[in-house]
C-alpha cells in the first residue's frame, strides 16, 4: 500500500465528531482568563501609588 493511499485512507476515517466541542474550550477558557482578570484587580486594588 503506497503513502498516498494510506492518506487517503486515514483522511476518510478521520471524519468524527470531537471529544470536547470547540466552543466549551473557549467558554472554558474565558472564564478562567475573567476569574484571573477579577482577582488581578481584588489584589491591586487596595494598593496605594507612589
């Protein structure tokens, strides 16, 4: 069995739904990077500048 038909082969098996959907991560990752945003300005909130 040549390369190329081995691609082919694999290309057509690979045709499946994926585990975690796309915009879970993003959502997932959004809240985080917001959770991270919030505590950032908690900490930095109480602080005098000089």
């Amino acid at each position: 069995m040549s390369l190329t038909s081995l691609v082919i082969v694999a290309a057509e098996a690979g045709h499946s739904e994926p585990a975690v959907h796309p915009y879970a991560v993003g959502a997932i990752t959004l809240v985080v990077l917001l959770a991270l945003l919030v505590v950032l300005l908690m900490f930095g909130g109480g602080r005098e500048h000089s």
